[in-house]
C-alpha cells in the first residue's frame, strides 16, 4: 500500500507548472496537477500570447493602413488566443501521464493539500507554481473601471480615443506602441529619468524617438499628483512643472506580487511575505519537502 497518493502534486499550471509537471510525469513520477483557472495561466491567457498577437496584429494594422479600429483588433486577438486554448484542455494535458485536478487547492499540512474543501490528496513532495498579479499604483478618485492591467487589458469591447500608460518599462512600452498603432491617442508617464531604466541609455533613446515618430508622448521624471475628473494632473520631478493629461483608461502597475492568499501557507509556517515566497537556491522553502518556483518566489 502507497504511504501518499502522489509522488508531486504541483499547484499551478502556469507555464512553469506545467513545465515541472511533464518533467516529473515523464521520468516516472506519480503527478497532481492542481488548477483553481485557465491551464497555462498567464502565459497563455493575459500575457505573452494575447500580447505578441495584439502587437502582430497592431503592427499590419499600421503599416498596411487597414483602419481597424481597437475593438476589431482586440477581437483578433481573442480569437486567435482561443484556438491555443482549445488545444491546452484538461484531458490533453492528461495525455502526459498526470492527473490534472480542477479547483482551488490549499496547504492543510506538508504533506496534505485539499480541493475546494471537498477532496482531500495527499504527496511527498508539493510544488508551489502559483504565480504572481500585478500591483496597480493607487490614485484617488478614479474608478476601478478605468483601471487596465494585462488581466483585462485585451477583454476590451471598445474603442477609446485616450489611453495613458503607467509606468514606462518594456511590456508596457510594447502595449503602448500596439495601442498607438490601433488609432488610439498614447501618452506614457515614467517616474524615471528612461523608458527602460534597467537596460542601456541607447535602449530608452531609440524608443523614445520612435514613439515621437508615432506620435505617441513621453514624460519621463514624472509622477501624479492627483485627478480631476478624466484629466491627470501630473508633475515634472526636475522642473516642478505641472501638466495636464487626458485619459478614458490608464494601463498600469507597478511590480508583481505573489499568489499566496488562501494557500494557507501558515498551516505549515513555510516562510513568505505579501510579496514573495522565501526559497533557498533549490527552491526549497524553510519546509524542505515544499518547494516554490519562477515568479511567486
């Protein structure tokens, strides 16, 4: 009689979830694959693939001068992300020998994790892949509606004339430039002196020029003081200066933060934060048959 029933089950089917799951279910390993949503999590769904394909998509727009408008090419873009997803079901992943289990799975012991409440498995090892959200930048009086971040950006069903990109840096400068070549009015707001303050100065020049070719505006040094109904007040950190921005939405945030809420993470004192996971460089947790991977560490 087996101690456990699972050798690993792994928490997340993200891109690395799934990765670790195929992994470990091919070299002989008895593996649970536990998703609370979409297989493939952001990867598929809200980021790398809905975005390249928006920027593809955009890009021709531009270029070929085809005049399709925002909500024609983010339909596009749903489409094609939805002919990758019907190939990412359940039972497919299943076809590399392991179990996948549907729903919200929480840490009862170390050993021992449960389904929605309602079932419970037990493994000897667990593997945390649950990922990470974004942290949107808080800003008195707008609404929640206004707000973008990738998990709604590309569920869009209209068209809007104003968009303003909080902050700069590369995905959403990438974005920035898909929208600018939908027609829409672009305005990026850095509150460093570059686009991209991690890579080299020649990086955030070249974009720069670019974007002004494209029309799209740049403030770097800048940060927001407050909102006047649809309108940024915004001020120049060098200057003091003060400008005003229009806007119907604001695609922003500000870092990613790790998908720990009701993991019950406590029940067996692993180590974490709002932020992230604690790992050792085996990313192993303090509670060394639980490890946790890529970003919820």
């Amino acid at each position: 009689m087996k101690k456990y029933d699972y050798d690993i089950i792994v928490i997340g089917a993200g891109s690395w979830g799934l990765t670790v799951s195929i992994w470990l279910a091919g070299a002989g390993k008895r593996v649970a694959l536990v998703e609370k949503g979409l297989i493939w999590g952001d990867c598929t769904n809200t980021g790398c693939v809905p975005s390249k394909a928006f920027i593809d998509i955009a890009k021709k727009n531009y270029l070929r001068k085809e005049n399709k408008n925002l909500k024609e090419i983010l339909k596009e873009v749903r489409e094609r992300r939805q002919i990758i997803v019907d190939e990412e079901t359940p039972e497919k992943i299943e076809e590399y020998w392991m179990k996948v289990i549907q729903g919200f799975g929480k840490i009862v012991w170390k050993n021992s994790v449960s389904i929605n409440w309602k079932q419970k498995i037990t493994s000897k090892d667990i593997v945390l892949a649950t990922g990470s959200h974004w942290k949107t930048y808080e800003i008195e009086w707008i609404y929640k509606k206004e707000i973008l971040t990738n998990e709604n950006v590309f569920e869009l069903e209209e068209n809007i004339k104003d968009l303003v990109v909080m902050w700069g840096w590369y995905i959403w400068c990438e974005l920035a430039e898909a929208f600018a070549n939908s027609w829409v009015n672009v305005t990026i707001i850095q509150r460093n002196a570059r686009l991209i303050p991690r890579e080299e100065k020649e990086s955030s020049h070249l974009m720069r020029k670019i974007f002004d070719e494209k029309g799209i505006k740049v403030f770097t040094d800048t940060i927001v003081e407050k909102v006047e109904w649809n309108t940024l007040i915004v001020i120049d950190k060098v200057t003091k200066e003060k400008k005003e921005i229009k806007f119907y939405k604001i695609l922003q945030a500000l870092w990613r933060w790790a998908n720990t809420k009701n993991l019950w993470l406590e029940n067996v004192w692993i180590e974490f934060s709002e932020k992230w996971i604690k790992v050792d460089k085996y990313n192993r947790t303090n509670i060394k048959n639980i490890f946790a991977i890529w970003d919820c560490v």
